[in-house]
C-alpha cells in the first residue's frame, strides 16, 4: 500500500524512531510502512491519520 | 490489535529464565550427566537476547525469538513463525508415532535379559526399551530446540 507518510513525517521533522515511539511501534515498522514492504492495520492506519491532524484516505492509497 | 506502549520489561520472561538458569544449575551441582550444562546454555543465551531486546535499537529479530512483540507488524511474524512450526511438528510428531508404534510392534525389539541365581532361580526383570527409543527422542528434542530457533530466524526474516 502506497501513502505519503515518508512527507508528513519530513514535514513534522520527525524521524523514524521518533514516530515510532510517539506510535507505540517499532521504527523498523514506520520503515517498513514508507517502503510499501508492509500494510498497517486499520488501527494503526487511524493513529497515524490522527496524528498528522487528516485522514486515512490522505495518507494511504492504492492505485 | 491495540498499540501498546513499546520496551516493556518482561518481568515474567526473565523470572521464568532465571527459575531455568536455578534448575540447570541445581541439576549441574548433582553432577546429573549433560542436562545441567545444556540447561545452563539455553538459559545463558535466552537471558542474552531478552536483555538485548530491551536496547532502545533492538532488532526485530530479538523481539521475535524472545516474543516480546514491540507491535502488530512483529505479533504477525511471530504468529506466522509458530503457524509454521505447528505445521511443521503436526506432520513430524504423527510420522514419528507411527514410528515408535512400528517399532513396538516389531517382534523381539524388546528383549529380556533373564538370567538364574545360584540357587536356581531364574528372574526375568522383564523387557527392556531398546537403546533406539530414547536415542529417537533425544534427536527429537534437539530437533525442537534448533526448529524453534530457526523458526524466529525466519520468521525475522520473513518479506511483511
């Protein structure tokens, strides 16, 4: 599943480990969800929309 | 699943290790052939990798082999892992029962050593297990233990 996570989170001036832990999950999942390597649950998918202040279907897509 | 907070102290993991590391010593102090050095050996290297997972860097092959999922992405891997293991020993534990099975029907595998004492007296002690059976299932355990590892390392590896 593609999404623009990689942006939101350079745009926040995050990294990867510090999503990760403000997420609850580990920085290789934040990696593996911006390389497209691993589709989040729909629980996870809602954290990480809320975070940013948008919705799923803005971070996540598929073609 | 829900997102729970991530590196959580499994106090229960290490007290369990540390009750194996007491056992395997107690069993090494009585001086009980190669049990207590094997114990001590899975205990030493499974106390290593959980103390290694608690690094605020740690892989995610340390959470699966000591299954302490961090979140959902590594329960899916260690899920998978055991799926794989399970079917695995399934099909194993029944090829190997029917093996045993074969085995005790085999006539004369269990033989007696009768013998006759000086006053005449002949005593059977009775059918002995042959030195087959509990070599099998000594292979069996080592069998488990290098499956369950090498399951995780899969599993680790495993494309989400």
């Amino acid at each position: 599943m593609q999404s623009i996570l990689r942006d939101l989170r350079g745009k926040a001036n995050l990294s990867q480990a510090d999503l990760a832990d403000k997420l609850g999950v580990s920085r290789q999942t934040i990696n593996a969800i911006e390389t497209e390597r691993y589709s989040p649950s729909l629980e996870l998918a809602i954290h990480i929309a809320r975070f940013f202040n948008t919705t799923v279907e803005e971070v996540f897509h598929v073609d | 699943m829900s997102i729970k907070p991530r590196s959580k102290v499994p106090y229960l993991q290490i007290s369990i290790i540390v009750l194996e590391l007491t056992v395997g010593l107690w069993i090494f102090l009585s001086g009980q052939d190669g049990a207590g050095e094997l114990l001590l050996a899975i205990g030493a290297i499974t106390l290593l990798v959980t103390l290694l997972s608690l690094r605020r860097n740690s892989t995610t092959f340390e959470h699966i082999l000591t299954l302490t999922p961090r979140d959902e992405r590594e329960a899916k891997k260690i899920e998978w892992g055991f799926a794989l293991v399970g079917k695995i020993f399934l099909v194993f534990f029944v090829l190997f029962g029917f093996g045993l099975l074969a085995l005790w029907l085999v006539p004369g595998i269990f033989t007696s050593t009768s013998y006759v004492t000086p006053d005449g007296t002949i005593v059977d002690p009775g059918p002995e297990i042959p030195w087959v059976v509990p070599a099998a299932l000594e292979i069996i355990l080592g069998m488990y233990f290098t499956a369950m590892v090498t399951a995780a390392i899969i599993a680790a590896s495993k494309r989400d």
